[in-house]
C-alpha cells in the first residue's frame, strides 16, 4: 500500500498595493532569519487580481512554530 506524504506549506495572502516579488523576497528574507534551511516560496495568482504565497517548510513542526510565534506577521496566513 502506498504511503501519502503531505508537503507542510501555509498559504498567505499578499498585499494588493505592493509588488508581489517584493513581498517574496521579504517573505524569504524573514524566514532565512528563523530556520536554518531555505523554504521554498512560491506565487499564485486568484482571480480577481489577488495573490497568494505558498511556503513550503521541511517539516509540520516548522508550520505550526511559525504560527505560533507569528513569524510571518505581516502576511496573514489564509
């Protein structure tokens, strides 16, 4: 039987009045600061001109510190 494996990632929701590759670059910067590892950050679009972040963390444990301690205070996790 085969295993599923799930990717630990939160969902954030950018800000419409600022560059969506600013804020990534922002996004990486801060979590370069608080893990000892690169996450992998990526863009999405939603319609309506909306974007979301996906960051994809090593572990569950790192997605629910990250919460917890607000890491990502700014972005509002979705």
């Amino acid at each position: 039987m085969t295993e599923l494996k799930y990717i630990p990632f939160i969902t954030l929701a950018l800000k419409r009045d600022r560059v969506a590759s600013e804020q990534l670059d922002s996004i990486r910067a801060i979590l370069r600061e608080h893990f000892d590892y690169d996450c992998r950050v990526s863009l999405h679009s939603l319609p309506y001109g909306l974007s979301t972040a996906r960051v994809e963390f090593a572990s569950h444990s790192d997605v629910a510190l990250s919460r917890v301690f607000n890491v990502l205070g700014e972005w509002n996790a979705i």
